[in-house]
C-alpha cells in the first residue's frame, strides 16, 4: 500500500496547484483545472488497484505494473502542476519549476508503453506462451527510445513551457531524439495492438474463470478505446474548444480500466458480468 500512500500524498500538493491556477490562461494548458483533477483520479485508481493486486497476489507483474503507472502519472501530474503554476503565476520562477517542466514532459511518455505490457500479461502476469517475447522485447525497446527522445531532445519544452529550454537536451542530436521518438511511438501504438492481439488470442482457447477475466477486461478495454478515439477525433473538428473538458474524459475513461482489472485478477463476482453485459445492451 507503499505507492497508494505516496500517489495519495501527491494528490495534495496537486490539487493547491490545481485550484491555485496559473493566475491567468497559458497556451494548451490540458491538464489544469478539470484534465488535471481527472488524471489524478487516473493516478489513484492505478495506485489503489496496483497495491491491492501486489499485496494479495505477489506473483502477478501486473500489480506492480499498475503501482508504477499509477507512481508515475502522479508525480508527473504534480510536476506539471507545480511548474504551470511556479513558471506562470508567479513574477519570477519559483525553485525546481523549470526542472518540474522537464519531468512532465518527459518521463511521462512512458505511460502508454507500460500499458500495453500490463495488456500481454493479463490477467496471470505472464506471456501468453514463449512465442510472444518479441512483442514484450518491442515494447520495452519502444518505450526506452520513447523516453531517450523525449528526455533528450535539445531546444524548448512543449506547451505550455515553450519559454524553458531542455536542460538535459543534446544540442547536436535534434535529428536522433526525434527519430528516436517517432520510432518509439511506433512500436509503442504496435505493442498496443499486440496486447489486445493477445487478450484475444487467450480469449479463444479459455475456459471457466479466465475466460470471464478476459471478457470484463476486453469489455472495458473496448469501452476505454472507443470513448478515447471519439474524443481525439473531436480535436480534428473543434481544435479550439475546451481543451481541460476532453483531456477530463480521457482521464476519468481510462481510470475505469484499472478497476476492471483489479476485479478481474482478484475473481471477484466476475460471473455477474454476463447479466451487467445484457442489461447494458438491453
């Protein structure tokens, strides 16, 4: 329950920065006010069930795997928080506010990567069979070149930090981090195909109690996917609408997943979700 406590004590420096507020509006500020209470949510949820799942389950990687996506979506939430509000609110910077700038930006990309193996593992914290070490291999290569272009990359931060230049940025290797970072994303969005892939692929041959894991699992995924993909689209036909709105509900959307999962691993009524499933539909 380590890492639950440590998010829980993030959450409340978080949340000052977030009704303190930068004092007035700067450029795509997504997570702010609502975007930012979202992802805290978001940070919690993986925490909690992260910490549950690894105290009652020990064996199962995906507990742990949640307690770091959970560690690290707050202590970057609390970094950009502070930085937002040390870099803009304030008439010179505060300590550590261009340091916390980096951190948001950087460490957290690699949220998606951990994701998608938590995706391969489930729901016993192991590779469906030896054949699928590659897509593991990827993966972790994907979210090494994910966090070496983003950490490295020379030249300003991205909004809403664009005046603080990247101290770790290696003013020759603009074309290598980049790359890096598109590579990545490549094999990070491919990883996330062949988790899913996976899920299916346990799917068909499953029987009994992990056939319902798989399904609530798969259920919620395909929930968490359509709701995310129905927002980003928004971005292409109102590009200039509430920004801290969308970012809220892919937030909240994706704190369902953890709590799914959690359910799923530790068997508890999965066999009610035949008739929550039917009743939906109904």
């Amino acid at each position: 329950m380590l890492v639950w406590a440590i998010c829980a004590v993030m959450a409340v420096p978080s949340t000052v920065f977030l009704v303190l507020g930068p004092g007035r509006p700067v450029p795509d500020d997504l997570f702010g006010g609502v975007g930012g209470a979202a992802f805290l949510v978001m940070s919690l949820a993986f925490a909690t069930t992260g910490a549950i799942v690894a105290s009652r389950a020990p064996g199962n990687r995906i507990g742990w795997l949640f307690c770091l996506i959970g560690l690290l979506t707050g202590a970057t939430i609390l970094a950009y928080e502070y930085a937002n509000y040390g870099l803009h609110a304030t008439s010179e910077p505060l300590a550590g506010a261009r340091a916390a700038a980096w951190f948001s930006i950087g460490p957290s990309e690699a949220v998606a990567g951990l994701l998608a193996l938590a995706l391969l593992l489930f729901p016993d914290g192991r590779l469906p069979s030896r054949r699928w070490w590659p897509a593991a291999a990827m993966l972790l290569l994907g979210i090494a070149l994910v966090l070496v272009g983003a950490s490295l990359r020379p030249g300003s931060l991205d909004d809403p930090f664009a005046t603080v230049a990247n101290p770790l940025g290696l003013p020759w290797a603009r074309g290598l981090t980049d790359a890096a970072n598109i590579a990545g994303w490549v094999l990070v969005v491919a990883g996330i195909a062949l988790g899913a892939a996976s899920l299916l692929a346990r799917l068909r041959r499953a029987r009994g109690v992990e056939r319902q894991q798989l399904k609530l699992v798969l259920a919620v995924g395909a929930l968490v996917a359509a709701v995310t993909t129905l927002v980003m689209t928004t971005w292409f036909v109102w590009p200039e609408g509430d920004r801290q709105l969308r970012i809220g509900a892919i937030g909240l959307t994706f704190a369902a997943f953890p709590a799914a999962a959690g359910v799923a691993i530790l068997r508890y009524r999965l066999y009610d979700l035949d008739v929550a499933i039917n009743r939906a539909l109904v």
